[in-house]
C-alpha cells in the first residue's frame, strides 16, 4: 500500500511540474502581449523621417522575432497539454487500483 501511495504522489508532483511549466508559458505569452501592444502604440507615434523609420523596422524586427516565440509556446503548451492530460489519466488510473485493493 505505501508503495501505491509514493506512485502517486510521484505522479502528482510530475502533473504539477508540467501544470508549472504551462503557467510559465502563459505568462510569458502574456508579457509579450503587453510588450507588442507598446511597441504597435510606438509605431504609431512614428511620423515617417529616415531616423523613424529605422525605428520603425527595428520595432517590425522585434514583433516579428515575438511572433516566432509565441507559435513556438503555442506548440509546446499544446504538448505540455497532452501530457498533463495524459499524466492526470495514469494518476487517475492509480487512484483506482488502490481503491479496488483496497477493496479485496
């Protein structure tokens, strides 16, 4: 019994790792969000000189750059996901086994 029991805390800490590591994307992607809707109210302010404009494509190179992160935690939130999903569903299955032992 104390060995189910360590198999599923083992399996907990493992579903809250993951659920960590989506938070931490989530934030991320939230800061960059903060962050594109600064640079696009900079972007606006630009009036159209030559200094403005390099300006202006540093700030395209930067919200581009942002974009390519935010597909990349896209994919790797939507993974993290499956195996969040797949780790409660072993937790779950765990859970069980010990109560039909349990029950024997």
């Amino acid at each position: 019994m104390q060995q189910a029991f360590e198999r599923i805390l083992k399996q907990k800490v493992k579903i809250d790792g993951i659920s960590q590591q989506i938070a931490e994307r989530k934030g991320e992607s939230d800061q960059i969000a903060a962050d594109q809707n600064r640079i696009r109210e900079n972007m606006k302010a630009l009036k159209g000189s030559s200094e403005e404009k390099a300006l202006l494509q540093r700030y395209v190179g930067q919200l581009d750059a942002q974009e390519n992160r935010l597909a990349v935690m896209r994919k790797e939130t939507g993974n993290l996901t499956a195996q969040q999903n797949a780790a409660q569903a072993e937790l779950d299955h765990m859970i069980m086994d010990v109560n039909v032992d349990e029950s024997f």
